[in-house]
C-alpha cells in the first residue's frame, strides 16, 4: 500500500500572515506545504515565487515544501526553487514538447537535490512520452489537477479521476496527488481512484478547527 499524504496549500490561506498559517497546519497535522508558483502567463494569475519561499523555508528548517509550478518556462526555474529550498519542484506537462526536453529537465531537478513532479491540467492527456521517464526512475509524482489551474475555491471534476484510475493501473509504485477542490467527500473519491497524495486549499484554510479538520480527514483516509 501507498503512504498518503495531506498537503494544505497556502493560497487558501491569510497570505500575510503565511508563517503563521504555515505553523498551524504543520502543528494540526499536515505532511506537506503545498506551495502555488503562478507566472500570470501559464495561469491567469499571480501568487507567490522563490523570494518569498526563501523566506519561509528560514522560519521552516525541516518542513517538506511542495511545490507547484504553474509556469511556462520551468527549466529557468529550478535554480532559483532550489535556492530557496524547494522540497518538490512539480511543473506542467503542458510546458513540455518531447521526451528529450522532459527528460533533462527531471534530471536537472533531480541534480538539484528535488523530488520531481509533473502536473497535469485537466482537459490535458497524459502524452505516452511520459512512460519512459517514470521507467527510468526521473518521476516521484504525477499531480492530476481536479480544477483548471489559476484559482483556489473552485469544484472538483470528477472526470479527472478516469487519469488517476489509468495511472495508478499502469504505476503501482508512483505518488500520485489530487488538487483542487478537494474536501472531506471528494478527497475519499480520489483516495478510491487510487491517490495518495491530497492537496486542500479553501477547505483545510476557512475550516473553523483546522486541527479537528485535519484529523478527521487524516482518520477517513486511514492514515
Ligand atoms: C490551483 C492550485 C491549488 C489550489 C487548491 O491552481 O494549484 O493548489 O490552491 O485550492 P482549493 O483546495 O481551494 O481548490
Ligand atoms: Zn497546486
């Protein structure tokens, strides 16, 4: 059986206070920082990037950030994440257009003392170029996105779950993580689909009792 992991990610959070909010579901139970990098060109909107990661990683020495890059020109940024102290750097296979250019840009990753992890937008097919490279070990993770990327608070399709069942058949071994729209009902949807990894934003952040909400899903998932 798969470990499962829980990662809140600060866009559902009060962004000016992101230490604190950051200790509070690192304190209630998370296994992950789920950290949203947007460029205003790959997605419709701007969040945050290394600077500000940088930050954080001095007040967190040992949290594991998952990072989530929505941007269309990753390779430039897997230097700078790395600097920062980027755990996981996960990019969009939508920025890439043939095995060779995926392929170094894994190992680069890998080069950089990251896991790696390669996000999928929903309307996207995962290209057969991608078998190789999971063969070849370049792949820690695949993030099938539940919601078209940009935003926070959006509804969890359901049809995505068809990729997750696919590749969870084809990779027994691989993490596979859900994001977007995830909650106490469609995170158990995804959990069946053969996740492991749950991303959750609005949910985990606007709960009255983080704590008890991170429990209760963290008891609902077995974990
Ligand atoms: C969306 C981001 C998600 C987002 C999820 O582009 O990748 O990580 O924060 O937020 P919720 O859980 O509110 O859908
Ligand atoms: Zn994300």
């Amino acid at each position: 059986h798969m470990k499962k992991y829980v990662a809140p990610s600060v866009l559902g959070c009060d962004l000016s206070n992101l230490h604190s909010e950051s200790i509070d579901v690192i304190q209630g139970g998370c296994d992950w920082l789920h950290l949203d990098v947007m460029d205003g060109h790959f997605v419709p909107n701007l969040s945050f990037g290394p600077p500000v990661i940088k930050c954080l990683r001095k007040h967190l020495p040992s949290a594991y950030f998952d990072c989530h890059l929505m941007v269309t020109n990753p390779e430039i940024w897997v230097e700078p994440m790395s600097q920062a102290g980027a755990s996981r750097f996960t990019f969009h296979i939508e920025t890439q257009s043939s095995q060779e250019s995926l392929e170094s840009l894994l190992q680069s990753i890998q080069s950089h003392n990251m896991h790696t992890g390669i996000a999928i937008k929903p309307s996207s097919e995962i290209p057969l170029f991608i078998d190789p490279v999971v063969e070849k070990g370049l792949v820690d993770l695949i993030l099938v996105m539940t919601v078209e990327p940009g935003f926070g608070g959006q509804k969890f399709m359901e049809s995505t779950m068809e990729k997750v069942r696919s590749l969870r058949e084809k990779h027994q071994k691989l993490n596979i993580e859900v994001d977007g729209g995830v909650n106490s009902e469609t995170v158990l949807i995804a959990d069946q689909a053969g996740a492991n990894a749950f991303v959750l934003g609005t949910f985990v952040f606007n709960s009255p009792d983080r704590k008890k909400t991170l429990s209760d899903l963290r008891k609902s998932l077995n974990i």
